[in-house]
C-alpha cells in the first residue's frame, strides 16, 4: 500500500489529532506492552503528572476503572498522553509531520508536539484545566447527522442553552449544553426524521456553560512557557494556521474549552493549501470519518491512515491497526526519499 501523490511527488502529511467523545476503554494498551516509542512517551506524559498520573496509569491499564473513562477527569488527560505518545510513535518511522490539526484537547497536544509548550507543561495544564472546569453546570453533547443549518432550523435558530459545538462535516454537527436541553433536543431532532446518538461526555465541552471557568484558567498558561509553532498547527478554533501572537496568549489556550471546534473548516482550510496524507493518531476514528468525507480525499487526490481501530477491541486488532499503518507511512517516506533527488534536479 503506497501513498497518493500531489503533482507526481509525495504527499506531506498531517497528524490529525482526537478530542472528547473519540475515546473507548483500554484505547492503545495493547500498544503500550508492545511498542516502546509509545510506552516511553506514555509514560512521560504521565511521570510529569507525579501520583495523578500513576493514578491515570492504573486506571487506564485497569479491567474496571476506579473513575469512569467519560469522566473529563480521565478522559482528557488520557487522550493527551494517547495522542501525544501516538504522534511520537509516528515520528519513530521516520514521518516528519508538515502539519497538526487537533480537535478539543488534541488541540493541546498539537501544541505540545509543535513546540509551543512542554509535554510535560502541556499535560499539566490539561489536568488543572479539566479540574477547573469541574465546577461547572453539568452536562453533554450530542452528535447530530445533519448540517448546522438544519439542526438550527429544527431547534429554532442559533442561541438557547443548547448550542453547535462543533461542526465535524457538512454533515456531522454537534450539540452541547445541560442534560434536559440536550434531551428536548433530540426529540425535536428525531422528529424531524435527523439521526442523533449522545456523546461520550458527562461536560457540555465548546459551549458558553464553560465560559467562566474557562476564562479562569488563563493564568495556568500564564505561568508556564510558551514559543511560537515550529510545525505549523492548523488551529479548529480559528480554521487558519496558529499565528505567533496566537501561539503564546494563554487567554487563547484558556478559552478553548468553551469555543465551538470548526474541525471540518480547518480540514478545508489546510486542504486548500494542498493535498496531504492525512494521518488521525488517535482512537476512534472521529476525525478519520469525517476527513474521508472531503473532496480531495473522495477524488482519491489526498488520503486518510487511522493508527487505532473505530472501537474497544483486542490487544492484536490494535496491533494489527498500527502495523497497516506503519506500512503506508514507511512507504510514503521511501517514495519522498525516492523522489527528492529528482525533484532537486529539475
């Protein structure tokens, strides 16, 4: 399995990093006790957490977890050291990622990988950041197959306590707010004859309910260092690369978790700049399902490689997952390798 090509030479590639909702029990331990990039980078993430991460740790290798994965005191702090130490893994191949596109917290870890902080710093910040938010009115998300306009016709306009989320696809919208708004919401939409299915969250994640809490962690980012992109890190936030200023304004970073993630805008946006091999290193395949979905991809122009399986499975299908993967990615090195010295000539 090679991959595409743009202009008769080799595709860069894009790390397409995962959010809340994308995450299953025991995602990638399967790799942790066969892969020591991953394991090592793993355990990086969480050495810097001290006995929170031993905690994380244990839970996450655990048969029945002390706290429920969709907790965002686990979930997220658990998706940070899965993405990270995947995207590592990735680099061990000898892939020097041209691009980051992150999603939610994997948005955090865009930055991390980029430079922009330290892991140890980012990871950190993702586990105070989730504490603080902790305070704030309960909720959810709903994942909704329909476009923001429908959604917002059928709901009676943008605004309410039920807001857009994110915009993952023209058609894959999601809603966040408080459990009984998200509820009305899904009848109303089922109604309508719209398929909807509740996310993996117990935190109404990217709406004004986090607002305040949010706001209240720009002083974490405050106090660590921060450095403009090395690699470029394409922003769902902004749907535009991460300027400098950008990079280092903790109030940037501290609002993240209430802003809505324009996932499918940035995706557009990085795609019109040229066609990449789009690599998701993470679980689920959230972001994997939407990118297939993009002109440049269905043309057969540009490519997507998931590094985990769509669901919790067994250690060897995650194995088996990494090692296709492994092989496109090698493939597309050598066939940029192969190239170079032609494209120097020319």
């Amino acid at each position: 399995m090679t991959a595409g090509t743009a202009g008769g030479g080799p595709l860069p590639v894009a790390l397409l990093l995962p959010g809340q909702g994308a995450q299953y029990p025991g995602m990638a331990t399967g790799l942790y006790r066969s892969e020591p990039v991953f394991a090592e980078a793993v355990d990086e993430v969480f050495a810097a957490l001290g006995a929170e991460g031993r905690e994380l740790r244990a839970d996450w290798l655990a048969d029945r977890p002390a706290v429920p994965l969709d907790d965002a005191r686990r979930s997220q702090p658990l998706l940070f050291a899965v993405d990270y130490a995947l995207a590592r893994l990735v680099e061990s191949w000898g892939v020097a990622p041209a691009a980051l596109l992150g999603h939610s917290v994997g948005e955090v870890v865009a930055g991390a990988l980029s430079g922009v902080f330290a892991v140890g710093d980012a990871a950190r910040l993702t586990v105070a950041r989730t504490r603080a938010l902790a305070g704030a009115p309960p909720g959810g998300m709903l994942a909704v197959s329909a476009s923001r306009a429908e959604v917002e016709r059928v709901l009676g306009g943008p605004g309410g306590e039920v807001v857009v989320g994110a915009v993952n696809a023209p058609r894959q919208t999601v809603l966040a707010g408080p459990d009984a708004g998200l509820d009305k919401a899904a009848r109303a939409l089922g109604d309508a004859g719209l398929t909807c299915r509740r996310v993996a969250s117990r935190t109404a994640f990217h709406s004004p309910a986090l607002a305040d809490a949010a706001r209240a962690t720009a002083g974490l980012f405050a106090g660590v260092p921060m450095a403009p992109c090395r690699v470029p890190v394409w922003s769902a936030y902004t749907a535009a690369p991460l300027t400098p200023d950008e990079a280092v304004d903790p109030s940037f970073w501290a609002a993240g978790p209430a802003a809505p993630v324009l996932f499918w805008d940035a995706l557009d946006a990085l795609l019109a700049t040229g066609d990449h091999l789009l690599v998701e290193v993470g679980p689920g395949q959230v972001l994997t399902r939407a990118a297939r979905r993009h002109p440049a991809v269905r043309s057969g122009r540009g490519r997507v490689v998931p590094l985990l399986p769509a669901r919790a499975t067994d250690p060897d299908t995650e194995r088996a997952a990494v090692r296709r993967a492994e092989t496109a990615l090698r493939e597309a090195v050598t066939s940029r390798a192969a190239t170079a010295p032609r494209a120097a000539m020319a």
